[in-house]
C-alpha cells in the first residue's frame, strides 16, 4: 500500500485521535492539526514517539499553507455543553474552517473527508434517517450553531466540488462512543457512566423513551477510512452509525447493571430541540462502502467503562 502524508483537522478529539492511530498502523504520515479547545494531548500522548507522526496547534478558522496528500476535516466542538459555549466560534469552525481546509484541497488536488453529523436532520420526523431527507432543524435554536453550521458545511463541500471539481467525500456521524470520550462533554455515554462509576444520581431527560443509536468508536473510524478510499464518484453524504435504536432510560439501567452501581435515575426536562428518535439508514454504507457496525453495545461498553474508571481513579474521582 502506498503511503501518504494525511492531514487530520480535530486529531487530538476522541474520534480524531483514534484516526490518526488507525492512519499511522496502516503505514502513512499523520499530520494531527487542533486548537486543544475539546482536544487534548493526552488523547495522542502515546503517537508522539512516532516518526511518522506530527502536531500542529492551530484553528483551522485561520488560513493554514501545508502539502498533504489527503485531508480528514474533524475540527469542531461536538457536545452541546461545549459548541454552546462559544456558539459565534462553533459556527466559524463549520464555515470559516471549513473554507480554508477546501481551499488547501482545492490548490493541492487532494480530497477531503468532512465529517459531518446526524445533527443536520435535527429532531427527525423520517425514521430511520435517510441520506435524502432534508431534515427537521431549528435554524435559530441553541443547536443551530452546530446544526446548522454542519448543513453549510456540506453545502460548501459540495459547491467546491461542482465548481472547482475538488474531489470531496461527506459522512454523517451518528452516536459513537469509545475510549478518550471526554468526562464532562454532557453526552449521555460519558455522563450515565461517570455518574455510575461514582454512585451518583444518573440523569434522565424526560421520561427516557427516547432513542439513540450508539456506534463504537473502532467501527466509526473504520467507516471513515473505507470512505476516504472510496471510489471517486462516492462523494456522500453517507451515514455511519449503528443502526440499533435503543431507548435512554433502557439505556441508563444498562450502564448501572454493567458497573454494579449503587445510583438511581432521576428524571430532568427535556432541553430545547433534543430529537426524540435518532436512528441511521445504512443502506448507502453498506452498499457503497461494503462496512457496517461489528461491535455489540455491551462490549463496546465495557470497554469505555474500563477507560473511565482508570481515567476517574487517576484523577482520584471516585
């Protein structure tokens, strides 16, 4: 296989991190590109003994000038807690970053994968989702910085590749789960385990009828790359995701079970524009790509739930 130079935007995030290890294992440099807001070094720590492997600090909200031979765009706040923080900046991110990365593949004649997010089908009245429906968003809600910002995303991906012929590829990312998730992202596999581990109450949105899909990390990254090596007329969007629907509050009892956890589930307000069924359609992925999920929930759980407690236990939380 011939090696490349790959450009990773958001590489020192949960999913980014697990690209740039899955990159550096198939033999290619990694260039991991971030502005550590979400990211952290902690999450690369174990690459930087690697020739093969680079970082850069930077906001992709600036011009960056780099020879490259490929580009994954994942640099941007995924969490509400986090992409509410500073919306102004969320919404730079998806559009302002997202210029000058297709500009950078525009001038090197490389392409570039953005990922994308089931988020641009907001609180979805298709169920499951497919890549054809338009979607459900709230253009000036609390999520519209996200949301939002990711539709002009694609949007921008795919004028560049009408106009200036640049060779794009869009997934949409649902749910995903998996070592490296940060603790205090507001997600609900990072918050129900955590609160587990600790013994404290888990906290349920509504009455957790809810659903969500929830794809491990491994079978994610995986799906990216089948992408990226795609066929060049595969430009997307395309879903990636587990496409088993499970309810929060079943959720919930699940990680208390798995950790033996003393906690109990109290019930809180919905927030603003939370979807109430989120669930992918793979058939695009499984037909295009030839990849679907591989790793059952419980597995992939346990595996997350190992990394938090050596994580919460080093940092002397529980």
């Amino acid at each position: 296989m011939l090696m490349k130079k790959i450009l990773i935007t958001g590489g020192a995030g949960f999913i980014g991190s697990h690209l740039c290890e899955k990159l550096l294992n198939e033999g290619n440099e990694v260039i991991c590109l971030d502005n550590f807001f979400t990211g952290s070094k902690d999450n690369i720590y174990n690459l930087m003994d690697n020739k093969k492997f680079e970082l850069i600090r930077h906001d992709i909200i600036k011009p960056l000038l780099i020879e490259v031979d490929e580009i994954y765009n994942l640099a941007c706040p995924a969490s509400p807690i986090h992409y509410q923080h500073n919306a102004i900046k969320t919404i730079k991110t998806n559009v302002l970053g997202i210029i000058n990365v297709l500009g950078l593949a525009k001038r090197l004649h490389v392409p570039i994968l953005q990922a994308s997010t089931s988020e641009v089908y907001g609180d979805p009245i298709v169920h499951p989702q497919r890549e054809d429906y338009w979607g459900n968003v709230n253009p000036i809600g609390i999520r519209s910085c996200y949301d939002e910002g990711k539709r002009v995303a694609e949007t921008l991906m795919m004028d560049y590749h009408r106009q200036n012929k640049v060779d794009i590829k869009i997934i949409r990312i649902f749910n995903t789960y998996g070592p490296r998730m940060a603790e205090d992202d507001g997600r609900v596999v990072s918050n129900f385990i955590t609160q587990a581990l600790r013994n404290q109450d888990i906290t349920v949105y509504g009455e957790g009828n809810q659903t969500r899909s929830f794809c491990y990390v491994s079978d994610l990254v995986d799906g990216m790359v089948k992408m990226m090596n795609s066929d060049r007329e595969i430009i997307g969007p395309i879903n990636l995701g587990n496409n088993t629907e499970t309810p929060i509050i079943e959720f919930a009892r699940r990680i208390i079970d798995i950790t033996c956890s003393k906690s109990k589930i109290i019930h809180l307000p919905l927030p603003q524009d939370d979807p109430v069924r989120r669930c992918p359609d793979l058939t695009l992925a499984k037909t295009k790509l030839g990849w679907d999920h591989k790793v059952k929930l419980d597995d992939g759980l346990k595996e997350t739930i190992k990394y938090f407690e050596n994580k919460l236990r080093n940092e002397k939380k529980i």
